[in-house]
C-alpha cells in the first residue's frame, strides 16, 4: 500500500485554526467514508481525534472537525491551544485489489508558535 | 477502562523470530477486531496485520506477509504476533490496537513494545 500524502509541518498561533490535508485516492480516501484522524505526543501512543471522516469519539474536544472532498480529506483544529501541538496522522481503510488493510499518512507536525 | 498492553519485544538479530502479545481488559475482547501497526524510530505509522473477532479473516501489509502471523485467544482476552525472519527494517514500536464492529478505524491503543533488529 502507498502512504497518504500529508504535509509534513503545520503551525499556528494559540487562538487560530489550522488544517491538515490528507491525500490519497479512489481506492482510499475517495473510495470510502473511513478515513480517521489520530494525535501523538512524543512517547506517546495514538489517540484517536476523528473517525469515518467527521466523527469525534466521546471525549475529544468540538474544536476538532474533519472533512473530505474527492481523495482529499481534511483535519481543522480551531482555537489552538498549547496542548495541541503534537503529530497528527490521517488514516483510511484500501481495498485495491491486494491487500486489503489500512493506509496511514506519512504525519504532520503541528508547532503551536 | 480498556486497556491494551503489549509485551515480547526486545532486541533480536536479523534473521530470527520474536512473539509479541497484547492482553486486552475492560472490554468484550471477543467483540472487537484486532489489528497490529507499527511505528519505526522518527517514523510514521504502519499498519502491520488485522484480524477478525473470530479469527477467520486476516489482512497482512505486503511488507511483512509470510514472515509474520496473527493469531488471538479470544478466552485469554489476548492477541499475538509471531514475527519470523526479522530484518533490520522491522525495527519498530509495535502497538496492538482495537477496532470496532461498526467501522474502520482504531479506537484504543496500547503503549507499544519495542523490537529493534541487529547485529
């Protein structure tokens, strides 16, 4: 499987929005409704942040929000905070024809200036 | 609460095998389908192998099909991975995650184990 196309560094001042792309293709991101955002601190294990492209799990704060369009889905984190800086991952369910399985993005660092 | 941990990393040297586990609490293991993603040093993620709440379906990345094997015990609540012929290149922190019957994401994770292959 080829990895999703994400920036490789974001940044923002506390207050602002940002947002991360994710790109990738029919047989991924534009193909299916499941692409899902992760967070990780350095140490860190994941945190799942956005599920089947806008969900949030219970817990994970409204300012967090996904979106897509065609074979690029998005990530928006508004009202920056300190606590948010952190690598963040996009991830989608393939099913071109071999293998089957789950495609991640190459991460996004997101600096809080 | 969920909780994952994983064990059985360690260092081995190119060519040989290693058995990780992952022992899943606060929550029907049974239920869940199972997937096994990695991360090497400085690096992005990598989905490594999946498999089903009964076992019956299995998913492996092309880079480590038939080198490793999933398996679970769904009566010892814990999931397995069997890693043989490793190479440099497997050297990673090795997270087991959950996913849920109704999608396709991961929703909890545990705190990884770390295989590192050398000489």
């Amino acid at each position: 499987q080829s990895a999703l196309t994400q920036p490789a560094s974001v940044s923002g001042s506390p207050g602002q929005s940002i947002t991360i792309s994710c790109t990738g293709t029919s047989s991924d991101v534009g193909g299916y409704n499941y692409v899902s955002w992760y967070q990780q601190h350095p140490g860190k294990a994941p945190k799942l942040m956005i599920y089947e492209v806008s969900n949030r799990p219970s817990g994970v704060s409204n300012r967090f929000s996904g979106s897509k369009s065609g074979n690029t889905a998005s990530l928006t984190i508004s009202g920056l905070q300190a606590e948010d800086e952190a690598d963040y991952y996009c991830s989608s369910y393939t099913s071109s024809s071999t293998p089957r399985g789950w495609v991640f993005g190459g991460g996004t660092k997101l600096t809080v200036l | 609460q969920v909780q994952l941990v994983e064990s059985g990393g360690g260092l081995v040297k190119p060519g040989g095998s290693l058995r990780l586990s992952c022992a899943a609490s606060g929550f029907t293991f049974s239920d869940y389908y199972m997937s096994w993603i990695r991360q090497a040093p400085g690096k992005g993620l990598e989905w490594v192998s999946y498999i089903s709440s009964s076992g019956s379906t299995i998913y492996y990345a092309d880079s480590v099909k038939g080198r490793f094997t999933i398996s679970r015990d769904n009566a010892k609540n814990s999931l397995y991975l069997q890693m043989n012929s490793l190479r440099a290149e497997d050297t990673a922190v090795y997270y087991c995650a959950s996913r849920p019957y109704y999608g396709n994401h991961f929703d909890y994770w545990g705190q990884g184990t770390l295989v590192t292959v050398s000489s």
